[in-house]
C-alpha cells in the first residue's frame, strides 16, 4: 500500500510540474496559461510576441496592452477609463488610434 500511494504522489507531482497545454479557452478564462501568442498588427511586418501570462506588468509597450485588452483581457483597464495599462498607456487619445490601426 505505500508503494502504491508514493508511485501516485510521484505521478501526481510529474503532472503538476509538466508544462500546461492547458488554454484560456478551455480554461473559460482571459488569462492565458499556454505557450506565448503570437499576433500581428496592422502595417507590421513582423510578428510580435506576447508573453505566457497576459498582464500589465509583460506589456511593454501601448500597443502591447490594447493587443491584450482587445483579446478580451479585461482586467487591463481595471477603472473602465478606456486606458489599459495606464503604466505603459498613457492617454484615451493614444489608445484609441492604436485601436484604430490594429482594427480593435
């Protein structure tokens, strides 16, 4: 019986410590925990990569963060302002031409 109950901690432990193939759409949430995504704005010729975990603090730029705020992380704009990431965006003014450029 103990065999038994350390082989299931060890398999238990090998499935908690395993990269998630997990996704925020399966998840039901707006966080995603997979590998990073990767999307394309408008007029650029290179793909920009976002990281794993969607949050303020991984923009770095506005752009960055209305990618994500538009991609339905919400908790970006925490005060409903309209500006995501108020650290990296700094006015309604800005946000609203990068939303139009990126068709958001």
């Amino acid at each position: 019986m103990r065999y038994i109950s350390c082989a299931f901690a060890l398999a238990a432990f090998a499935l908690l410590a395993a990269p998630s193939a997990v996704s925020a759409a399966s998840l039901g949430t707006a966080t995603d925990v997979s590998a990073p995504m990767t999307l394309r704005a408008a007029g650029e010729s290179a793909p920009m990569l976002l990281a794993q975990r969607r949050t303020c603090s991984s923009a770095r730029t506005c752009e960055e963060a209305v990618i994500m705020w538009c991609d339905g992380y919400r908790r970006a704009d925490g005060d409903g302002d309209g500006i995501p990431c108020e650290t990296v965006c700094r006015s309604r003014r800005q946000v609203d031409e990068i939303r139009r450029a990126i068709g958001c």
